[in-house]
C-alpha cells in the first residue's frame, strides 16, 4: 500500500470511531441514577438555589396552575446505529439509540423542593426512510 492510501484510510477509521456517539442535555445528570438524586434533592429541605448549584439551569421550566414552579432537566446519550456505517445504505437515513435521563422537580411557594421524580428511558431517533 502506498503512503496516501495508508494515511487515507486511517484518517477515515479515525473519523468513523469519533462519529459513533453523541449526547446533548445536561451532563450533570449523566452519573446520576434515582437512588443518587433522591439522596441529594430532599422534599421540604432543598432549595431551587442548592438544585441550581448540583445541575446548572434546567432546560424548561414552567408553573403549575396554582402558581408552583416545576423545572425539568434531560440528558440524551446515544450511539450510531450499525446501519449508519453500511454503504450506500446509510445514504437514505440515520439512526441513533441509547438513553434518556430526565428529573423534574416541583418547588413550593417558598423555592423549596416539594417533589422530584429522576427517570431513565430508552430512546432513539431516526432520519430518512428509517423514520
């Protein structure tokens, strides 16, 4: 083999094993499970400041009808799915899969936790012909 051709299909190896994974939300929450939030985020002690410290800002935040904030944090971690890395075939779409991580956490008038929920879902997403 001559040296272009080496050097060609190592920078192509290389691109194809950094292109396989990918995460978007929140990556305080990637270490996280519901054991280990409920240790941290404790009803009617934990304030939405000390929340704010442990994960940073919440990606959406709304109020209950009575007037009571929730905020909402989400963490996706996915990989490339072996389709991705088939000639030809992944011309005509994409596929990714792996998990999301999501808590939500209701405050009282007093921004102080009045209850959390962390919860851990499968997901996938996919383009194309593979919707």
């Amino acid at each position: 083999m001559t040296r272009p051709i080496k050097i060609f299909l190592i920078t192509a190896l290389s691109v194809l094993m950094l292109s396989g994974c990918a995460s978007s939300g929140n990556q305080s929450l990637k270490n996280e499970s519901e054991f280990t939030v409920s240790s941290k985020v404790i009803a009617g002690q934990t304030s939405a400041a000390e929340v704010k410290a442990m994960f940073g800002s919440p990606y959406e935040t709304s109020y209950t009808d009575s007037g009571m904030l929730i905020w909402k944090f989400r963490l996706d971690d996915l990989q490339s799915d072996a389709v991705n890395f088939i000639p030809i075939v992944n011309w005509f779409g994409s596929s990714m899969s792996g998990t999301r991580k999501e808590l939500v956490i209701l405050f009282d008038e007093n921004d102080v936790v009045k209850r959390s929920n962390m919860s851990e879902s499968d997901v996938e997403t996919k383009t194309g012909v593979w919707k």
